[in-house]
C-alpha cells in the first residue's frame, strides 16, 4: 500500500524552508511520503531527504503598481500550476509556510476542499498567511501570542513552536556552562549567513568602552559581512580584545554550545534556536523588517525573560556596555536567563508540527482545528 502523501508549500527565503524541512524529516519518520512545492527561489531544502521537488510560479504583490500587478499574475499563474499538480498528486494534506510562494499550493489546495495548515514562524502573522488564514483548517503559531489574528480563526490555532535543527534542540539538552566568578564570557555574535553591519559597528566599540580587566575576560566570536571583516579584526586588534572573526561559521551548534551570551537579530529562526539551545540573548530587531515582525518576536522573548531587546536606535556602544558589564559583574543574571530562555523554547516542534498535519490529514477529520483542546487554549491565550 502507498503511504500517504503530504504537500508541503514553502520558498523565499530559508526562515520558511527550514521549517518545512524539519516537517519533512519528522513526517517521514512516521511513514508519510512528502513533496514540496516552491518557487524558482526555494532551493537547498535537502536533496538528502529524497523529497521530490515541485516549482511553480510565485512573487510578491507588492512594491509599485507595475510590480504589484506583474505578482499578481504570477500568483494567477501559480494558482492553475498548482490545482494540476495537486490533481495529479492526490495529497492527503497540504502545509504552508507563509511567504508568498506558499499561496498559490495552499489556496488551490483549500478551494478543492483538501485538508491545509499554515505555520506562522514570527510572533505577528505575516501578510501571506493573513490571506491564507480564513482558508485553512489549523494555524500552527511559534508563538502564544502572535499578532495579527482575527479572534475568529483564534479557535483553529495550535502552538507548536518553530522547528529547528536537531543539533541545535541537542544543545539545549546539556547543561549552560555557568560563567564562574572570574571566568571568561564566551560571547557570540551572528547576524545571519550575511552578518550585520550594525552588529560590527557597535559591538567591538561596546567592548572598547569597557574597563580593561572586563575586557580581558570576553572571548568573542564574530560573524561579519566579507567586507567588515578587516575593520573589525583591526578594531579589536587595537584595544588588545581575544576575537575570533569569520563570514560564516559552519559549526554554528557547537559554537552556541560554548556560548555564555549572544548578539543577534531576531528573526524567527534565530529566536527559535536560542530558546531551544536555552542561550541568553541580546535581541537586536532589523528595523527594515516586512510589518516590523522582529521587533514582535524579540519583545515576546523578552516578555518570557529569555533575551533583552534593543532597537537599533538604542543599539548604542554604550548601552551594550552597560549590558555587557552588568551580566559580567553578575553572572547568575546569565544562568537565570539561560533557564527561561530553556522554557521558552520549544525543542519538540517539529514533532508538535508533525501531529497537528496529521490530525488535519486523518481520513474521517471532521473539519475542525484538529488540536487538542489544551493546545488550543495555549494558542488563544
């Protein structure tokens, strides 16, 4: 007998797609077979995982008159790609993952009456799943307090956190090595596989500005942009700070396992990992973001006193000194935050992802959320 298929619709950037990969991995480690469905853009899901892969056409309609309307016939487009390739599939299921390349699977698939869920990976729901939203049967949230919901779809909502990747969730399983009275602060710094430049401006000035016995006790490593690089080495080479420097670190798990603090942006993937690795964070939102959601997903983690926020205005040499030297000064601040960081994420989501698709998929649903009731009062809550 052929094992149940599940179309998972996701593309852009990786903050959609490793999700739906790490759904991928758990749905068939159930015995589901999967499919994605993407735009020309959704590359690098996993050739490893054998998932047969689907593009069709997709943009966004945004931005002037003529690139609004060019995406919307390219939705138009995507929108008859994929009610054929789902007639000719026969999904049990089909999964979004917001972002405009999602819209075209998910729409066809709710108008043909197929079991669908969306999975919101910010703490405010973005444009595509807002227009997805009243179409589908379940709604997946990483956050218990997402922004942008109707109060009416609330009742079809599931908290099942974002997934992240099994090493990661690992890290969060081992003990947070406590910073001893006068031991190092392992610092990390990541601003994405790009870096950020905020980030290489005003961190090695906040360490300048610190007395030199604290900065002696900073070890730092630092993913910048290619083209930061030099400046920053130079930097931290003139005010004699231990640093180590590079545009990407392939070994990102084993680095925030020997992390005592990291600064970073906050999009949903990064704020996924460090809840689940349980690692303290200073939160520094992309001001530029779609609807500002990462200042929403930096502020619920702080609200949770898993991470302290910053906006880039207040992102200053001085008061990430400040920070810098009263975690120092105080370490159990760090242990403290370390431990709610731990119980504000959510190590298990993939497989909480798992079960809310396969209750939706279930032959003899009955066309509800599917969630248990105690998830779904997390959810509204």
């Amino acid at each position: 007998m052929t094992a149940p298929l599940i179309v998972l619709a996701a593309g852009g950037t990786g903050g959609h797609v490793f999700p739906a990969r790490a759904l991928a991995e758990a749905l068939r480690g159930r015995g589901w077979r999967v499919a994605l469905v993407t735009d020309r853009r959704g590359a690098g899901f996993g050739e490893d995982l054998d998932v047969e892969v689907h593009r069709i056409s997709a943009a966004s309609p945004g931005g002037g008159a003529g690139r609004a309307l060019a995406g919307i016939i390219r939705l138009g487009a995507g929108l008859f790609q994929a009610r054929r390739l789902l007639r000719r599939l026969a999904p049990q299921g089909v999964a979004g993952f917001g972002g405009y390349p999602s819209v075209p699977a998910v729409w066809a698939a709710a108008s043909a009456g197929l079991p669908t869920l969306i999975h919101e990976q910010n703490a405010a729901m973005g444009r595509a799943n807002r227009l997805l939203a009243p179409r589908v049967r379940a709604i997946a949230l990483s956050f218990a307090d997402t922004l942008r919901i109707r109060p009416c779809d609330r009742a079809k909502c599931v908290l099942t956190g974002n997934p992240v990747r099994a090493a990661v969730a690992a890290v969060g399983a081992r003990p947070y090595p406590a910073l001893e009275p006068d031991g190092t602060l392992r610092l990390l710094v990541t601003g994405g596989s790009q870096g950020a430049r905020i980030l290489s401006r005003v961190v090695p000035e906040a360490v300048a500005a610190l007395d030199a016995p604290l900065r002696r006790r900073l070890a730092i490593v630092q993913q910048c942009r290619p083209e930061d690089l030099d400046a920053v080495r130079a930097r931290y080479d003139a005010i004699g700070a231990t640093a180590e420097l590079a545009s990407f670190f392939d070994d990102m798990p084993a680095r925030l396992t020997a992390a005592h603090l990291v600064i970073g942006r906050a999009g949903a993937s990064t704020v996924a990992e460090l809840g689940a690795a349980g690692r303290p964070a200073v939160l520094v939102p992309y001001a530029r973001a779609v609807d500002d959601h990462q200042s929403a997903n930096a502020a619920a983690a702080e609200a949770a006193g898993a991470a302290w926020a910053l906006a880039e205005p207040a992102f200053t040499p001085q008061a990430l000194a400040d920070r810098l030297r009263s975690l120092i000064e105080h370490p159990a601040m760090l242990t403290e935050t370390a431990v709610r960081a731990r119980a504000f994420g959510r190590a298990d989501a993939a497989e909480r992802l798992a079960d809310a698709v396969a209750t939706i998929a279930t032959p003899g649903h009955n066309g509800g959320s599917g969630v248990r009731s105690d998830e779904r009062r997390e959810a509204a809550a």
